[in-house]
C-alpha cells in the first residue's frame, strides 16, 4: 500500500509522431481500416504507434505479421518503446503485460490458425500484401478475435498484384456501401520525411506499372513479375530453326545449371539447352556447341576463370561481371524486348522461370531474382543473349537504332517499313564481340 505521501512515478514512453497522412487514417472512425501504400509511407510506424496506444489504455492487441523476420522487427521495436511499462514479457511467446492492464502478442501468418481462443480490441496486420492465404487467415482467425470486444483491425501492405486478398479487402473499404469499412491509398511522397528525388530516381529506374505498385500503392496485373505475365505469353513460338547469331551463356553455380541460350537474327530463340556436370565437361560442351559464334558469358566469380579457358580454346567469348547495375541494365534491356514483343521463346522450362522471377525494391534499389527455391539461370542467360545480339546486329541498347525485324528481308515486314534508317543486312556479324567485355 502506497504511504501517503508517496507521489506518482511519471514513466517516459516515446511514440512516432505521426505525419499527417498517418494522422488521416488513425482518426477515421472506420472499425475496419485498409491502407494500400507506397514503400516508406510509414505503414508500419502507424501500425505500432495505434498498438501503443491501446496497450497504453489498458486494452489487448495483436500484431499479426507475414513471416517470423518480419514479426520480430515489429516486436523488438514494441519492446524498446513500451519497455518503461512492461510487467512482464515471454521472448518465446513474443508477449508484453503492460502496467497499465494492456496486453501485445506478436503473431505469424505461416499457421492457418493464428490467436485461437484470444480476444483483441485491435488487431493490426502488417504486410498484408504478401500475406499468404489473407483473406482465410481473415475471416477464419483474426475476424473472430475482435467479436467479444467490438474490435478494431488495421490492415497495412504494399500491393503485389491484383490477384491477392489484400485487394479484395481494400475493394470491400473502397466500395463505400458498408460502414464498417474504409480503404486509403497513400503513395511514399505522402510521408514528409522521404526526399522527393529518392523517388524520383526511383521513378526513372523502373518501369512505370511497377513504379505505381511500388512507390503509389496501385496494384498491376502481374504483382511483382517485372516482365508481365500477358507479355511472357505473346512471345511464346515456336523454337526457331534459323542458326544462331549469337549466344548468352550462364555457368552454373552450387545447385544451378549451366544455360546456354542462342538467338537468330530476328531476336528467336533457336538453342536452348541447360545441365549440370563438372566445369571440364561444360568447357567442352560449350565449345562444341557455339563454335565460333559470339559468345556473352557470366564471367562473375568462378565464371572469370571458365570465361578464360574458353577463350583459350579459341572462342569468341566477351566476359559479362553481375554487379547490381548491370544486373539492372540487363533486366531492363530483357523488360522493354518483353514489352516490345520483339522477342520469341520457346514453351517449357524458361518460360515458367520467366512467369516466375520476381524483383523486390531495397534501399539499395532494385533486386531482380527468383523466388527461394526457383532457378533463374535461364532468365540470366537469356539477358546476356540479347545483351549480345543488340551489339553483333549493330543495334544500340538505347534503341536509336531500329532492330533487324524491321530489314528489308525480313519476308514479315511490308515494303513501307523499309525505311533508309532502317535498312542493314541480316547476318553482318562483323562487328564481333570484345574479349575484354563491355
């Protein structure tokens, strides 16, 4: 029992301050709020600022997050704001008793049956754009965790398609007819504190439907496939039957295989062959192959050595280094041949790692790769075959000039396409590539 002349303990706890377009949403009276942002609109600064403050009131909550990483980043940050207040705290059970009667319990989506049994009067979920199954995981574990108490549920993510639950919960805000429900859009610049030309560098770096996904929280068609499902699919054919100008090849690493893409002069696949066997062999059989037709090889790492004793062999190989940027320049080369529908492959195998491959926006800028547990051998392959075609065809990557599908030979192209600046010959490969690489 508190003597009386024992004063109150005034505790510190330091919460986000929230910007205006934070401000607008956590305000709205909606007893269901879905936010479709932009990266580094302050999605998840909201989240753990309103989960503070019904914790603070003495209320439960939930956070409910994607994966294990990102349910501990949300977690350890509760911890350090609310630590002055906590009672007791479970590191296994990821929960926090506060003083003030409050309960937080941090929770993952990988389960099918999240918080069975509790009760929340909020319940937060995070990343819901890549939330497996949301929408089940919704009406089946979370949606019952608000009855007893009348609940509140925020739901915060970066769109990744059109396809997901996410869009149709935002739909269900966005419809109007139900007033339980509200959806806000809100793209990176609304936050403040995001420098206007880190987004537009953005805005020049990326194509412009993934730019709108990324960076204003509008979902596209084909979530976060950079190429576009639909354009993948139009330049499905037939393998091609013509000889090879030129060849991209992509050495195997670990469990990968070694690819081998080679290109006619109308940009169509006509080789295609992929394995895995010991660095002698894949010497030998890439020889054998591409013979003296110009090669572009993955000379990174190990590649540098194998790129080497290629060349000593006698072959037309130009060393290729990924390196973030060129990495960038190579997708975006194989972007615009997709959009331009200038390019033809071959059903199969490459075609699903291409309908596969995904790009993810880090604060180092764009990452191109495939999903964990898919290959992109063949992607990579295929960029570094065109990468090479656009110079053995004397094309210029910045496409100042017109490909060999608009020549004067090309039985596919009508007379009036047959303009001065067009006309080349088909098959002048005498521009060869560089040993010393680009």
């Amino acid at each position: 029992m508190r003597s009386p002349s024992a004063q109150p303990t005034t505790v510190d706890v330091r919460l986000h301050k929230l910007h205006p377009g934070q401000k607008a949403i956590a305000d709205h009276p909606a007893r269901f709020r879905v936010v479709m942002c932009g990266r580094r609109f302050g999605k998840s600064a909201l989240g753990i600022r309103l989960v503070c403050d019904a914790a603070l009131k003495g209320q439960p909550v939930g956070w409910f997050a994607p994966s294990y990483k990102l349910a501990l980043e949300a977690w350890r940050e509760l911890v350090v704001r609310l630590g002055p207040l906590i009672d007791r705290q479970s590191e296994q059970d990821k929960r926090l008793e506060l003083k003030t009667g409050g309960v937080v319990e941090v929770w993952t989506l990988d389960s099918p049956d999240p918080a069975r049994g509790r009760k929340y009067a909020l319940a937060v979920i995070d990343e819901a754009g890549i939330a497996k199954d949301l929408l089940a995981v919704w009406q089946a574990a979370i949606r019952p965790t608000l009855v007893d108490l009348g609940g509140r549920a925020l739901i915060l993510g970066t769109p990744k398609g059109r396809r997901h639950g996410f869009v149709v919960l935002f739909h269900r805000g966005e419809a109007g007819d139900d007033p339980d429900w509200a959806s806000f859009r809100a793209s990176t610049l609304t936050n403040p504190y995001i420098p206007a030309e880190e987004v537009e560098a953005a805005r020049k770096e990326l194509p412009p439907e993934i730019f709108q996904q990324e960076f204003e929280g509008i979902p596209t068609d084909d979530g976060a496939n950079p190429f576009g499902l639909d354009a993948i699919r139009t330049c499905v054919g037939a393998l091609s039957e013509e000889k090879p100008v030129v060849y991209g090849v992509d050495l195997a690493r670990s469990m990968d295989y070694t690819v081998v893409v080679g290109l006619d002069p109308w940009m169509k696949v006509c080789v295609l062959e992929r394995w895995q066997s010991p660095w002698a062999e894949t010497k030998t059989r890439i020889a054998e192959m591409v013979k003296h037709v110009p090669v572009v090889a993955d000379a990174t790492g190990v590649g540098d050595a194998i790129v080497a004793d290629l060349q000593t062999m006698g072959l037309s190989v130009s060393p290729h280094i990924f390196t973030q940027s060129s990495k960038l320049r190579l997708m975006q080369r194989l972007i615009a041949v997709f959009q331009a529908k200038d390019l033809t492959i071959p059903e199969g195998w490459l075609q699903s790692e291409l309908e596969a491959f995904e790009f993810t926006y880090t604060a180092n800028g764009v990452k191109y790769e495939a999903p964990k547990g898919y290959h992109d051998d063949g992607v990579m392959a295929l960029a570094l075959a065109i990468h090479g075609w656009d110079r053995v065809q004397c094309v210029k990557p910045d496409g100042s000039v017109p490909p060999p599908s608009l020549i004067g030979n090309d039985p596919h192209v009508a007379e009036k396409d047959h303009t001065p600046q067009s006309l080349a010959t088909v098959g002048d490969f005498t521009s060869q590539l560089p040993s010393e690489g680009w």
